[in-house]
C-alpha cells in the first residue's frame, strides 16, 4: 500500500556525494492519501538498496508530519558501499 510517492524530479542517487544525496531528496515526497495514513502506527518503508540511507529518512520525515504517532521501520533488499 503507497502512503507517499515522488513529490519532485531528482538526479540519479548512484553519482552524488552523502551531502549532495540529502539534498537531492530533501522536500522529494508527498503523502498520497492523508486520512489512510493516520489509519497507521506501525509502517514499514520498502526501498531495493540504501547507500547513505537518504531516501528513507527523507520519506519517514513526510510520514512522521503528518503522522506523528507513527512508528517507522526501514526494509532495504541490498546496501551499497560508497
């Protein structure tokens, strides 16, 4: 079930620096359905491969805005070494 989804066009992850990633995501996701979120205390963010772990810290902030009650765990597949 998507709770958030892409809020802006950012550069492929793979060739930015930890500092250039968290700024790339920063602001990058928008909550998809407010009133399903708030039906949520425990989610759990997807994501196929973490590096410096941007893109679920930028997610769980959106989710934790309009949530704040919500208990947030991250399921990654792969992690890179940068």
């Amino acid at each position: 079930m998507q709770l958030t989804k892409k809020a802006k066009h950012t550069k492929s992850q793979t060739t930015l620096t930890r500092q250039e990633r968290l700024v790339n995501m920063s602001g990058g996701f928008a909550v998809v359905n407010q009133e399903l979120l708030l039906l949520y205390k425990n989610i759990i963010i997807i994501d196929d491969i973490v590096t410096t772990g941007s893109t679920l810290n930028e997610i769980a902030i959106t989710i934790k805005k309009h949530n704040p009650q919500s208990h947030i765990w991250g399921l990654v597949v792969g992690r890179h070494n940068k």
